[in-house]
C-alpha cells in the first residue's frame, strides 16, 4: 500500500475485517469532549475513561506530547488516544495542534499497529478544534504509518474535503 484510502462514514465504526485502530489526536489537559470525541464517546466508553485516568495518573506514566495509549474496545479493535495538541484554546499562541507530538505519536503508533497486525482508520484528525491543516498532518501519515506498510484509511463524515 503507497497511499491513504479516503472514505465518506463514520471513522467510530470502521466496517473492515481485521484487527483495527481508531486513531485520533487528545490535548494535553485532560479535556474531552470536542471535535470528533463525543461521537467516540457515544459508541464506546472505554476511550474517554481510559484518557481521563491516564491524565489523572501523567504524574506515574508516559502521558505527554506525543504519547499514545491504545484502549481495547473489542478483541479486534483498539482505539489509539494520541496527544498531539497544547491545551484547547487557539490565542497569542496560535492554534493547540503540535505537528511533532502528532508525528511523535504516529511513530509509535506505527510499532503498535505492527505488532497487532492492524489497519488505522481515523478522521481528518487534528485539524477540528485542533486547528491543524490536513496539509501538513498527511505527509506525517503516510511517512510514519503508510511507508510501514501500515494500511490506513481516512474517514470523512458527511461532505468532508477530499
């Protein structure tokens, strides 16, 4: 595989065999509810706990820019919360997403995907409340997940970009 698949549905529910991973990029203060996870959170749980507790915990574990939790959902499927933005708000400062913590995380997730023998599936992600360009966030997909080998399909819901 050399390219993206881009489809038109709901990256929540991938309809592929297989073992799969639904990715997508978290801030690095424990928010949770804008952008593409509350349609996350509607059909599986499991994702927002598991973020929560690992926030409430960062003190004892690896959660920072760039680091990303996988949170089985079902035996073939796992959803990967990677943080790859500074807080939530767009200021002085310009917009939260972080392009190194997004292609930090995508690095890992690679050797994950690997070992599980997954597809990724995700939405645009980083450029919702983000405020990331997918201009800039496609190279980092396809140079750390697509180069690998690593099937990965885009999933715009509703009249998306193509």
């Amino acid at each position: 595989m050399s390219e993206i698949t881009y489809v038109r549905g709901d990256a929540t529910a991938p309809s592929v065999k297989g073992v799969k991973v639904i990715a997508h990029v978290c801030n690095d203060i424990g928010g949770w509810g804008k952008g593409f996870v509350p349609a996350l959170s509607r059909r599986r749980p499991e994702p927002e706990r598991a973020y929560r507790a690992w926030h409430r915990e960062r003190a004892t574990n690896d959660f920072g820019p760039g680091a990303v939790h996988l949170v089985q959902v079902e035996p073939y499927a796992w959803v990967a919360n990677m943080v790859g933005q500074r807080g939530v708000r767009t200021g002085g400062k310009g917009v939260p997403v972080r392009y190194d913590a997004i292609d930090t995380a995508l690095e890992h997730l690679a050797g994950r995907a690997a070992e599980l023998g997954a597809s990724v599936h995700m939405p645009r992600t980083g450029c919702g409340p983000a405020g990331g360009e997918w201009s800039r966030i496609e190279p980092l997909v396809l140079g750390r997940l697509v180069q690998r080998g690593i099937a990965v399909t885009v999933h715009d819901h509703g009249e998306g970009p193509r």
